[in-house]
C-alpha cells in the first residue's frame, strides 16, 4: 500500500480538501481535557494529537437517542423512521475505537442484524490517526496498538514535523486524490509505550475470569462504586439501551424512542412486580467486567474491551477495570500455585 | 470475528416495528389477572411453539414481553394472561374486544416438544406460571397419544387467585390428567390441600427416568422445586425451566435479559436445567 508524508502545517490544507468534497467528523476541543468527535467546518479546529475523545465515534451509529416508531394515537398506526448512511469521513479516530467500530459491527449484524445501525454505518469512512499512550490507555495489552490500521481507508501515524500517511483502500485513494502529497519511504515507529497493562495472555483472560466469580473484589468495588453507570455511557463497546414512550402534549402522536442504558443501574434487570435480578453493585460490577472480558469474548475469542480507558479515567470513585483485572489474575496464579 | 462485516447487500428486516393485532375476546380470571384472545390480521398463525412469547405494544404506553398462553394446536388465534402489575397492564386491563394491539414475536426458544415426547410429562407451576405452562398443557392434552402420562402440580398463594378455574375442574376430572394443586393460605370452605408447592413433590408416583419436568413459577420457588426434584433422583437433564426476565427488545440487542453469557430472549426462555445449573445468576 502507498505511503505518503504530510507535514504538519499542511494539516490544515488537507482538512480543507476533505471539507470541500465531504462531510468530515473529526476531533474538537471542548474544553479542559475534553475532547469530542464533531461535524467539522473549521479546519483550524480540528486536533488530531489528542488523548481521547469523550464518547467514541460509536455515537453516530448508534446515537444515545433515538427514535425507533412513530405512532399515530388517533389511528393506532406506527412507522419507522427513514434511516440514512451516514455518508462522512470521519477523521482522527484512534486503533482501540475502531476495535470498538468492529465489535458492534459484530453485535448488529450477527443473530438478528439491526438495519438501523447497519444503514448508518455503511457509508461511514475511516481515517486513523496514531496516538501517544497516556496513564489510562491499555490497548496494548488487549492486541490494538496506537499504529494498527484495521478498518482504515487512510491512516495517520505521527512522524517528527508531520504525519506519515498510509492509503489502504481505493476509498482511501478517493479521500486523497487531487491532494499533493509527497511519497515516503522511512520506516515507521512500531511500538508504543504503555503504563497501564494487563498482566496475561488474552487467551488466559477467560479461565481466570471463570476462578473469579467469588472473589472479593466485587464486594471491595462495590462499597466505592457509586452504580451511576458513567463506565457504561463512555465504553465504546457498550450497546445496551432502553426503550421509552413519548406522548406529544395533545395525546394525538408520539414516538419510541431507545437511549443508551447501563447494566450498572439497578433498575437495568427490574422486572414488572419489582423484582431486581442483580440488586447488588457487586453482581453488576461482575457483570460489567465479564461483559468485557468474559461473557462474548469466550463466544468470539476476542476481549470486548479494547484498552481506551474511558471508563476508569471518568470514573467518579476511581475504580479502575485494569487493577480489577490484574488482581484477578494475580490471585488466580497464586491459588494455582497453592494448588498444585 | 477479525473480519469485515459486509454493508452491501439486501436491508435486514425491520426488528423494532409490531403488527397490529386485534383483541376479540376478553375472560377476567381473577381480580388481577385478565385472559386476551388475539386475532392477527387475516386470521394468520402466529406459528409459536409451546413456552414462547411475544412483545405487547400500546402505543403511547409502551411494550413489554408476555408468555403465550395458548397451545399452537388451537389454531387461529392465541391467547395472552396478563397480571396487572403495571403501567401497560393497568391499561390493558380496560380494554375491550375490539381494540387493537401491537405484537412482534414469537421470540424465544420455547419448549422442544421432541424432548417430551413418549415420555411423562410433569408440569409444576407456580402462581402466574401457569399462564405460559398452559400453552404446553393443552398441546399435550391435543396430541395426547404423543406422550405418557400428563402430570400437573400447580400451586398458589391462595385459592382465591387459582387462574383458568373451569379448566382446573375439567383437568381434575379429566382421566388422562394427574392434577395436583396447592394453596399457600385457603379461604374459608378450601377443602384441597394447603402448603407451598413442594409439598406435592413426595408423594407423587413418578416413573423416573421416562419423566421428563418443566418448571414456571415465582424466581423464588425454581431453588427449592430443584431440590426437592433432585431429592426425588430426577436428573437434572430431565428439568426444563421458564425464566423471566426483563426482555425489551426481545432480538437480542437491549441486553436486558442477559444472565451470564445467555440472553434470555434469544437462548430461552426455556432452560434445560444442567445448561442453567451453574449460571448463579439464573435462579
């Protein structure tokens, strides 16, 4: 594949070729540390060095809001809305949220595939940008480092006074052509460092998750834990939801509507009559974390978190995934060794 | 799962959009507990098996999942038992023959038949189980010389709120039905047995390894039926088991069923209890 160098003060020039053909989602600053996927139309507002971006670009395809009917009260009738591709470049996304892209790809497309999240999804294009690890990113340890270009039509991977680019599919051509940019044929950094690690194979993950459903942990986690369920809204694999009722306010029409919902929330297994199927924080945390890294993985091989560490940097009680995890696995090798 | 998912190709089916269906028969059961018979359009099937459901749509109100009532084998419409335990409920209660709802479905396993057949058939129910155990109850009773002896052992808090009274008397007269039935608390003039469900277990004569249970209740009463199922050596293999839990979408996507790895509304709701034994969230 063709690989290209573009220098930093060209950035600008090339967001402006992008804007003059497509509609490009890209990072902004909001603010702080706050960083969020937007619709571009200032190319000077758009940072591509950025540690993340508060919600992943999950966002778009299954938006936190969305309305699944439309009724008529007077006529008892219903109908779905019109669902359109989402036809945009967005740019600047980062390895682990397009490992998090192909996750739900999976969920929506496999059993039951969901036309609503396929249609938007399916005209979405792709271009990466690499990443300095930063003290909440683990992505090494679950396979996706910052250079991985899976799923990208054009990759972007930070080089001295610019970006070294890679064009990887004829959609990734398409997004460049008319754009000057000079070939290149250095060779690329490989590794990335990491401080936050999980200490096991990916293929150990599920055996020690299995030794651990009693472990202390959960009830340790859950006496911080305040079940506000902000780990669920910003994971970009989560994709649970609910659904609600709307009434319009002279009762003729309203809509149904899903918004993003959270297994760390009480009411998440309430069932009619009042009965809670996991009422302690501690079955929920459990729950989360097997989510991650047991309950799919064990079914596709793959863990279901992929290293962003959006949910222990906004963590109000600082509950980190990456210590559950790693004490999970120390102790599990300690009760082999007793074992055995 | 490292490869690409294809957009191309043809739309998927719409998931999330009901067909409306109308109610043409109302039977109040008890204070509570209220009986729909629902017609689809044209007088289609609903094509259900035993132990499946369907999700339930009053627009403006919402929807929620209901365990199909009826057995398959009465054909033309099929029939819900709904609780008025909440909103939707409260307002479904009031509505009268006529009136149209929205279903998608059936979802769910439902029961496999096949495991039944030729064998004793043990049903034991509890409270508002009932409801989905009577879609399997009168497909054995329709296709009888299929299976072997039909056992039901229904329990209640009290003989106030037994469901579908006429059909109890005729199972109790009925030959070809063992019929047991407990209440936790009688009223004045309950002359039948009183205790909770388990109590029926000890003493019935059970051929055990052509029995073959399947269990609806309370999540309360699935532990001790188990127990005192394994105090009778009944293999676990030969357990079944209707879970409730809160099924929103009912195509797998809300994750609101989830117990450990299994969605409910896509791998159950009917468990056979060793797939279920070590799931401790399950009962």
């Amino acid at each position: 594949m063709a690989q290209y160098f573009l220098e930093q003060a060209r950035v600008t020039d090339f967001i402006a070729h992008l804007l003059a053909h497509h509609t490009v989602y890209a990072p902004h600053h909001r603010g702080g540390r706050s960083f969020a996927f937007e619709k571009t139309s200032d190319p000077e507002a758009v940072v591509l060095d950025y540690p993340r971006v508060l919600n992943a670009v999950k966002k778009f395809f299954l938006p936190p809001r969305e309305v699944l009917l439309h009724f008529d009260l007077t006529r008892d009738t219903a109908a779905v809305p019109k669902v359109e591709p989402i036809d945009a470049v967005f740019l600047g996304v980062h390895s682990y949220d397009l490992a998090a892209v192909r996750r739900l790809d999976f969920n929506f497309s496999t059993g039951n595939p969901e036309r609503n999240y396929l249609v938007r999804r399916k005209g979405a294009r792709f271009i990466g940008v690499s990443y300095v690890p930063d003290k909440h990113h683990f992505a090494g340890s679950v396979g996706i480092d910052p250079y991985d270009m899976t799923g990208c039509d054009m990759f972007l991977t930070k080089h001295a006074d610019g970006w070294i680019v890679d064009i990887l599919t004829g959609e990734g051509s398409e997004l460049a052509a008319g754009f000057k940019l000079e070939a290149h044929d250095e060779p690329k950094p490989r590794r990335a460092h990491f401080t936050q690690h999980v200490f096991v194979p990916q293929a150990r993950l599920g055996q020690v998750m299995e030794a651990s459903y009693d472990h202390p942990v959960w009830n340790e986690t859950a006496e911080t834990c305040l079940s506000c369920g902000t780990c669920n809204l910003v994971c970009p694999t989560c994709y649970c939801f609910n659904v609600e009722e709307s009434v319009g306010i002279d009762c003729t029409n309203g809509h149904r509507e899903r918004s993003w919902d959270g297994c760390m929330l009480r009411g998440f297994t309430e069932v009619a009559g009042g009965e809670v199927f996991r009422e302690k924080v501690a079955a929920r945390q459990r729950h989360r974390v097997y989510r991650k890294f047991k309950y799919i993985s064990d079914v596709t091989g793959q863990p279901w978190c992929v290293g962003c560490g959006r949910c222990t940097a906004s963590c109000t009680a600082k509950i980190s995934i990456v210590e559950i995890v790693n004490r999970l696995i120390r102790d599990s090798e300690r009760d082999e060794s007793i074992l055995t | 799962m490292e490869q690409q998912t294809q957009f191309s190709g043809a739309e998927p089916r719409e998931l999330y959009l009901p067909e409306m269906a109308t109610i043409t028969e109302v039977r109040r059961l008890t204070d509570l507990e209220t009986l729909y018979t629902v017609e689809l359009p044209g007088g289609r099937e609903l094509g259900h098996k035993p132990g499946q459901f369907v999700e339930v749509s009053l627009y403006g109100i919402g929807e929620a999942p209901f365990s199909i009532s009826s057995s398959p084998t009465r054909r033309g419409s099929f029939e819900l038992g709904v609780r008025r335990v909440g909103q939707l409920t409260e307002v479904l209660a009031g509505y009268v023959p006529g009136r149209k709802i929205g279903i998608r479905g059936p979802f769910g396993n439902g029961i496999d038949v096949s495991k039944f057949t030729g064998k004793d058939v043990l049903i034991i129910a509890g409270g508002i189980g009932l409801v989905p155990m009577r879609s399997m109850i009168n497909y054995v009773l329709d296709r009888r010389d299929e299976f072997g002896r039909l056992i039901i052992c229904y329990g209640s808090r009290s003989d106030s709120e037994l469901l579908f009274p006429d059909e109890l008397a005729a199972w109790e007269k009925d030959p070809r039905v063992e019929y047991h039935v407990t209440v936790d608390r009688g009223t004045e003039g309950w002359t039948g047995r009183t205790g909770v469900i388990t109590t029926l277990l000890p003493g019935l004569a059970l051929d055990l390894p052509n029995t073959v249970a399947c269990i609806c209740g309370p999540p309360v009463m699935y532990r001790f039926v188990v127990m005192a199922l394994r105090g009778r050596g009944l293999p676990d293999q030969n357990v079944y088991m209707s879970l409730e839990r809160r099924m929103k979408c009912g195509v797998g996507k809300c994750g609101h069923c989830q117990i450990n790895h299994t969605y409910v509304c896509q791998d159950g709701p009917v468990y056979n209890l060793p797939d279920i034994a070590k799931l401790r969230e399950a009962l």
